[in-house]
C-alpha cells in the first residue's frame, strides 16, 4: 500500500487487506493541520479491498470526529464499494462522494456555514427561523424580522438538508447542499438590508424536525419560527413538523403562515 499526500487529499495506491489506520494515521493527522475543516481520501488506485481493511475507515471516522474535522471518501472503485456494504459501521457511517471535487464542493460549502454562524453571538437571546428554500420562506422572514427587532432578539437562520435513511448523514448532497446555503444567503442579505447581522446553519438530518430542533438545543433559541406553506397539500406535513418539535422543545414555536392567494 502506498499512500500519497496533497493539499486537503491522501491518496491510497495497492491492495487493502488488513487495517491500515497506523499506516494513514500520520498522513491525515499532518493533513489536518494544514486543513483543518477535513480531509478527503481518494481511493482510485485501491486494487484490492477486504472487510478486515475497510476497518481502516472506521478508525479513521473515529479519529476525525475526536477532532470536530470532516472525512469524505472519494473515486471508490465498485469492487471496493461492494465490500464497504458489507461492514456495517462503515456501511452507515462512512461519506461517499462520487469525485474529488464533489467532496471539496461539499467540505467549502460546510466551511462557509460553519464561518457565518460566527457572527453576532453578542446577545444570548435567540431566535431562530427555518428555512425551507421555497416561497413560503418570505412571509416567514418579515415576520422573523419584525419580531426580532421588536424583542431585542439575535437572529439565527436554519436550514435542513435531509439525508436519506440509506446514506451516512455526513454524505456529501452537493445539490441539496447548494440549495439551503443559497436559501440561507438570500435570508441573510434580507435581513442585513434591515440592520439584522444573522448567524447561520446548515444542518444534516433524517428529517426536517429533528434538524430544526437540533440547532435550536444547540443555540438555546427562545424562540423558534416555522414557516407554514400556503399550498394544502404541503400542510399535514409542516405540522406534524410542528407538533414533532412542540413535543421536544421547551421554548416557545411560532408558526407563521403567509397570504394565501385569493383569500
């Protein structure tokens, strides 16, 4: 096995028959130290893939998560996908991207959330919206805004990428990824156009509630506002987004509903 580093990348060459992690375990941590945001694996030249070394990568998993990092593997051949299906802790765990630049796409886009939230932590008192990307969010934002003003709040802004139940939660979703930091940006400028300085979140999560909730435990909000679409068939589910997050928070939620068109 021979292992080659460069920039924010390791790269594996040779067969993968035995756990490698004391082999690789320098490599990442001097990448690290350069890039500390993560390091991607690209596993291109892996000839060869056996279940006792795709151990390799859950001791990697382990050491990144120690360190607050992220660990995206990149380029896997499909004999060695194959294999990784077939341990479990690595099977739910592990980030796949497709390429290279799909996993720095996904780490840059992480890096920039991750830079914006912090901002304005001056005040304790939060509030905190959800975003949905879509049209109901502008209704929502006023309100948001008139609110925060009024009550001397410090604006937190959230938007939930929903991971499939079938991928690691920390797999890279370049599209969806895209779609809640363009979200959150144009929230953040509305916002900024008002004097509001917003902090940001991008959260991964199995559903919309349990990422909501997430960043509204991790911030402490006092508030909490969730946009309602206008469109009825979107309604059973915001509320039992809604109900999902009155019975595990404790602060106050606020549901906030836009015109409806002919009404």
């Amino acid at each position: 096995m021979i292992v080659e580093s460069y920039e924010d990348v390791i790269r594996l060459s040779g067969a993968l028959r035995s756990n490698f992690w004391d082999t690789i375990h320098t490599a990442i941590s001097l990448t690290l130290k350069k890039y500390p945001r993560g390091v991607i694996l690209d596993c291109s030249r892996i000839t060869e893939c056996t279940p006792e070394g795709a151990e390799t990568f859950q001791d990697a998993l382990s050491y990144i998560r120690r360190h607050g990092s992220r660990f995206i593997v990149a380029e896997v051949p499909p004999q060695m996908l194959e294999v990784l299906r077939t341990v479990p802790e690595v099977r739910s765990q592990l980030p796949i991207a497709a390429t290279i630049e799909e996993a720095r796409k996904s780490m840059d886009l992480s890096l920039e959330e991750r830079t914006a939230s912090l901002t304005g932590r001056g005040n304790p008192h939060v509030s905190l919206l959800a975003l949905y990307g879509t049209e109901c969010d502008e209704a929502a934002l006023e309100f948001f805004a008139d609110e925060v003003e009024e009550h001397e709040q410090e604006p937190h802004l959230v938007a939930v990428i929903e991971v499939p139940r079938e991928l690691p939660l920390q797999a890279p979703l370049t599209d969806k990824e895209e779609a809640a930091y363009g979200a959150l940006e144009a929230a953040k400028a509305r916002l900024k156009s008002r004097r509001l300085s917003a902090a940001v979140h991008m959260e991964k999560a199995r559903d919309l509630a349990a990422g909501i909730a997430a960043v509204a435990e991790k911030t402490k909000a006092e508030w909490v506002f969730v946009p309602l679409p206008c469109k009825p068939e979107h309604t059973d589910k915001a509320l039992q987004v809604m109900r999902t997050l009155l019975h595990r928070l404790t602060c106050r939620v606020v549901l906030v509903r836009g015109r409806i068109d002919g009404a």
